[in-house]
C-alpha cells in the first residue's frame, strides 16, 4: 500500500527544511581538535586551517560555514595573526548579512507567492548552500520586480 499525501509543493519543501534542520550535525569533535591549544600549537593547525577553509566555503548551511570561519579565526588568533583573525571576523559578518537582510525578507515574501521563485531558492540552496541562494534569491527578486507584467500572485 502506498500512502500519497495531498499537500502542495511549498507545503511539502517547508516540511523538509524543518527536518532539514532538526537534524544533528556530528562536527563537535572535530571542532575540539581543531581548537584545542594543544593542537593549535604543533604541525595539526595547517590540517585545521584547510578544514576550516573548507567548511567556509563548501558547506552546506550556515552552521557549518560558520563552524569553519570560527575554527579558522581560532588559528589566526593563536597564531598572533590580527590582519588575517580580523580579516576573517569581516567575512562572518558580511557572511551572515544576505540572510538577515531587508533585502532578503522581501525576496523571501515574494517567494511564498511565487512557487517558481520559491523552487529556484530551493534547488540552489541544496545546490549551493543557504547565503549563495540568498544572494541568488535576492538578485531574482529584483530582476522580477523590474518587470512590469510580473505578477506573483497569479502565478498558480
């Protein structure tokens, strides 16, 4: 027997990012290696920095990127580093400003109406990860706006 729910797409993508998010990601331990001092302090820190670099610009949601920008941070602090620490706190905020933005509240309403618009956010936030589909988001939103005829709420 198979069970066929009737909810719309939207409803159903919705579901998904809350269990999407619900979910445990396991990163604690290598984030204890990765600032322990005693680590920090021997040959390990290159191994780190290039985890940390990674997470930043590969992982796949926020915490992560984050995770990486703090490890890294970490290692630039130990290190004695200030141009490269404050060079890195300069990129968590301007990291964290395409989600937290007006800019993005606006394409996110937009979104909700739109069920192409909220398809093109989703598949490039699996694609790409969360900021760039924000950043991506945003974009469309404003070429969309431009056109005179765009008109979300009729879109079915």
């Amino acid at each position: 027997m198979q069970l066929v729910l009737d909810i719309s797409d939207n409803l159903r993508a919705i579901a998904s990012l809350g269990y999407h998010g619900a979910i445990a990601i396991h990163i604690s331990d290598i984030t204890k290696f990765c600032t322990s001092t005693d680590n920090l302090a021997n040959n390990k820190k290159h191994t780190c920095l290039v985890l940390g670099k990674t997470l930043e610009e590969s992982g796949t949601n926020r915490v992560l990127n984050t995770i990486g920008l703090a490890i890294q941070e970490a290692i630039y602090q130990t290190e004695g580093n200030d141009e490269l620490s404050t060079k890195t706190k300069a990129r968590k905020a301007a990291f964290h400003d395409p989600i937290e933005s007006v800019l993005f509240n606006k394409a996110g309403e937009l979104m909700i109406r739109d069920p192409k618009l909220f398809q093109y956010w989703l598949s490039n936030a699996v694609n790409y990860g969360e900021v760039k589909a924000a950043n991506m988001l945003i974009e469309e939103a404003i070429l969309l706006s431009k056109n005179r005829h765009y008109n979300p709420c009729s879109i079915e």
